[in-house]
C-alpha cells in the first residue's frame, strides 16, 4: 500500500512519469578520483540543478569476470516541494536524500 501511494498522483505520479532522469554537466575531482557531479535531475517533468557529493570511486579488476571494474556511491538532498511532490509538507519533511550506487563493467 505504502509504494503504491508513494507512487500516486500525491507523490511521484508514476503513471504519468515513470522514469527520474540525472544528466551531468561538471564533474570536479580531487586528484584523480570525482569529488562531486554537477548535473539537472528531472522529476515528474521538473528539471532543477543539483549536485552528486561522491563518497566513494573505486576502480579494479572484477574478481569474478577479470574485467575492468568501476564502483561509486554518490549523494544528493532535494525538496519534495521543487518537484511538486510535497504533500503533507511540512508535517512530512521535504528535504529528501538521494543516494545513488553505481557498478561499470567493461564489455
């Protein structure tokens, strides 16, 4: 019931927006390692800017499939409200964190 109503019109409104998009703009690196993505997420059709605080870049062979493997956590804050998914707010917090997991394999 709870994924469903988060899913709803009051919220996400998947039915009519089924996919959340992030593309970059910047990225900003600390030596060789990405410190922070710049980019526009797009919620419900709403594009605001945001930025991706990378926590952790780790880069190494796959030790299953010995391919070039590369992992990364990152993280974001929003308002529910900038994306016109703020209902019960205040009463339910409108800031939310995002975070984000990401594994590449090479081909």
């Amino acid at each position: 019931d709870f994924n469903g109503h988060i899913q709803g019109e009051d919220f996400l409104d998947t039915a009519r927006f089924p996919t959340a998009t992030f593309r970059s703009t910047r990225v900003v690196f600390e030596g060789d390692k990405p410190k922070s993505v710049d980019g526009q997420l797009t919620i419900k059709g709403i594009t605001r800017p945001v930025t991706l605080n990378v926590t952790s870049f780790t880069t190494m062979p796959h030790p299953m499939l010995k391919k070039p493997t590369l992992g990364a956590n990152a993280f974001t804050m929003i308002k529910r409200s900038d994306f016109n998914a703020a209902k019960f707010a205040p009463y339910v917090a409108d800031d939310v964190r995002i975070d984000i997991a990401v594994e590449a394999i090479a081909p």
